[in-house]
C-alpha cells in the first residue's frame, strides 16, 4: 500500500510536470529528465514519510531531515556547470 501510494505521487507529478507548456511549446529530451528525476525523488520522499509513520517514527525532526535532503540533492543536481568547470 505505501510503495503503490508513494508511486502513485511520483508519477501524477511527473505527469503533470511534463504536461506543462515549454519555452518553445515543444517538448525536448532534456525537460523529461527533469520531469522525471523529480517524479522519482517524490516516490522517494512519501514513500520515506509514510514508512516512518508506520513504523511511529515520523517525527517533526525526522520528516524535516527527508525532505531537506532531498531539497539539497535537487539544488545540486539542477545547478548548471560553470564556465571554470567546463
């Protein structure tokens, strides 16, 4: 039940991240990873939530750590390379 509503939630929201109009009104290779990754990274977080809540584990502090973990991996993942790094 938790991995069926924790994929559940990936996935409306990737659709409807890829449902969302582009720059361009055309739809690239490079949106649908992103769409993607942070339909993955949704699964991940409710699915993460809601096992904790089942295992009376879910805390303030312990949903805050999930949730700002993954806020700081999508900071790092979605930064552009520099021109230095390049």
């Amino acid at each position: 039940m938790i991995a069926a509503i924790a994929v559940c939630s990936g996935a409306t929201l990737a659709a409807l991240l890829l449902s969302l109009p582009g720059g361009e009104g055309r739809r690239s290779r490079r949106a649908v990873a992103p769409a993607l990754r942070r339909g993955i990274e949704v699964t991940a977080i409710v699915g993460l939530l809601l096992l904790l809540r089942v295992v009376d584990g879910l805390t303030v502090i312990t949903g805050g750590f999930i949730v700002l973990g993954f806020m700081v991996a999508e900071v790092i993942l979605s930064a552009r390379p520099s021109r230095a790094s390049r």
